[in-house]
C-alpha cells in the first residue's frame, strides 16, 4: 500500500501499487484523478527530449506529465502553467520533490528572468516560507541594527561640523555671553583711515526659503448635504429670532447674521451645474438678510441706548416684534427660493 494526497481536498488516501498510473476517485469529494507512477516503476519512460541533460516528468493536476528538458521547466513556471510547489522526478532521484527544493531548476529559473518579483510566488509560498521565530528575531536585530547606524551617522555629522568650524560653541551660556559681548558698545570707534572688510557671513544674502504648498482642502460634504445642512440651520435660526417676542434678544440676529454669511459663502464656492441659478438666487436672498441685519442693529442699537440710561427693558421688549418685522420679508423669499429649487429637483 502507498499513501496519496488528493489534489482536490489534499486527503491522505491509501491505494495499491497496480493503481498507480490509473484515473482513481476519491471517496471524500468523489473527484477523479490519476495517481502518480512511483519512481522506478516498471513501464518504461519514453526517450528523453533533445537537448542535453535527464528528461524531467512533472505531478500537475493528478496525472504525470513528461519527458520535459530542463529549459521546458523553467518555461512553464516563468509562464505560470505551474508553481514552485509542483513535484518533479528524474532518474536518479529517490522521490518526487517540489521545484522549490530542486537547485538546478530554481537557479536556473531565476537566471532565466531576473526580473521576477518576491511578490509573484503567491500567497502560500510566502506563508510556507515565513517562521514566527526567526521573522521576529530578523525584525529586532534589523531594528537596532537601524538605531546604530543612524548613531553613527549622527556622530559623524557632529565631528564634520566642529572640524569645519571649530570656533563653533557647543554652550548655550557661552553662546549668549558672546552675542552680549559683541552687542554691547564699549566706546567710540577709532577714526583709522584702513577699510575693515565685512566679514564674508554678513555681506551674504540671506537663503530663501521655498515657498509653501497650500493645498485647497477638500470639500467634506457634498452639494446636496451641504444644501440640506443650510437650509436645515438658517430655517431653525429664523424660528429662533421669532420664538420669544417678548423678550429681545439681539443676540439670536447675530446669529443669523453669522450663518447667512458662513453658508453664503460656502455655496458659491460649489459648482452646482443645472441647478447654479437656482442656488444664487437662494445665495442672493442670504447676503439680502445679512444686510438687513446690519442696517437694523445699528438702528436699533441708537434707538434703544440713545440716552444714558436708554429705554426700559419693558419698553425695548414691547418695540422687539416691530423691530424684527422685516425678517419676516427674507424668510418668505428663502422659502420661495427652496420651493423652487425643489420644483427643478434640486435634492436636498
């Protein structure tokens, strides 16, 4: 009896020597393949190809392929018709072995294209190849192998510099002491008829730096959410403006104000296509409230602390509803405005 892996469900199966050869099913995936003929069976291989060297016979998909010359091998698997896993066998050879474990074909194949990546062998070969143990241990001496060598080079760098410059001072009190030196005036030039060059370092241009990158940020919400996000904040601030008139609280118009112009302005950035005149006329109603806002402030700012003591709190609450009317008009527009770009199918 010999054992057998199946190539379909890699189940270990037990067959005899006269299968060997012949189509077999398996009894766990009942899925039909030919076993392999163990090495030195008696039917004679065909004659070996032209070419020079033993004639190789390859194990794909269940059945035994071959003779093939050693180029025919390194053909296929540069080709991808089979993979380092494959087993192949040639006279003189006790057992059938992987591509991977044979050195005349694996070094040949790399010598044949040396462009080939590690990253083409595939996912199970990198698996089989990778160790826990070991990969962690690569990893440590490679990082403190990465940690001395930029030790050294830190090194190097400091001892280049003080040999270039070996007035340099290294002490930071030093350091001050000199440029408080050299600052400070001990008295009135002597008058000499000798021109004292500028020392080299102070004639030289100073180096200019490249200019920055800006880069424009890229927008976070599209245009029918950004839509949706002002016309959701400006209609609950206009609530808010009407929400207690009998109480005035300014504060609520300049907050309107602030996101009228905030919205205003995000929308026109955007390219809206189709829709671009529906939402500037929408945009235009915005600019009109905040200025409205402006102007009204600022009347209502003079009419209610015109004095020392200004209005009474009573009487300013009793003018706020009056004073607010006008909000009345931009609310109205703003509405018609999103009735209409809700007619066109605008979404939002």
């Amino acid at each position: 009896m010999a054992s057998l892996k199946c190539p379909h469900c890699q189940r270990i199966l037990k067959v005899g020597e006269s299968a060997a050869g012949k189509q077999i099913t398996c009894p766990a995936c009942k899925q039909k393949f030919r076993a392999p003929r163990p090495p030195g069976a008696a039917k004679a291989p065909p004659p070996p190809p032209s070419g020079g060297g033993k004639p190789w016979h390859l194990h794909v998909d269940g059945r035994t392929t071959g003779p093939y010359t050693a180029d025919a091998v390194r053909e296929q698997l540069k080709a991808g018709k089979i993979s380092r896993d494959t087993l192949a066998w040639r006279e003189g050879l006790d057992d059938w072995k992987p591509l991977r474990d044979i050195d005349e074909l694996r070094k040949g194949a790399r010598a044949h294209h040396p462009g080939a990546r590690p990253g083409e062998e595939g996912e199970h070969e990198r698996r089989r190849r990778f160790v826990p143990g070991k990969s962690k241990r690569d990893a440590i001496m490679g990082a403190w192998i990465a940690v001395g060598l930029a030790v050294v080079l830190i090194v190097v760098i400091l001892v280049v510099t003080n040999r270039e410059n070996p007035n340099a001072v290294t002490d930071p009190y030093e350091y001050r002491l000199r440029n408080l030196r050299s600052a400070t005036p001990v008295g009135p030039a002597p008058v000499s008829s000798t021109v004292i060059p500028a020392p080299a370092a102070a004639t030289a241009a100073p180096a200019k730096k490249p200019p920055k990158i800006i880069r424009k940020p890229k927008p976070k919400l599209s245009n029918e959410e950004l839509l949706t996000k002002a016309v959701k904040e400006i209609d609950a601030q206009f609530a808010k403006c009407f929400a207690n008139p009998g109480k005035a609280d300014y504060k609520q118009l300049l907050v309107l104000q602030k996101k009228c112009t905030q919205y205003a302005n995000d929308l026109k950035a955007r390219d809206f296509g189709a829709y671009e005149r529906d939402v500037e006329r929408y945009v235009h109603i915005l600019e009109g409230t905040v200025g409205g806002v402006q102007s009204q402030i600022k009347d209502i700012s003079q009419k209610w602390y015109m004095g020392r003591e200004g209005l009474p709190e009573r009487a300013i609450a009793e003018q706020y509803p009056e004073d607010i009317a006008f909000l009345k008009n931009w609310q109205t527009a703003a509405n018609e405005a999103k009735a209409k770009m809700r007619d066109r199918g605008l979404q939002f």
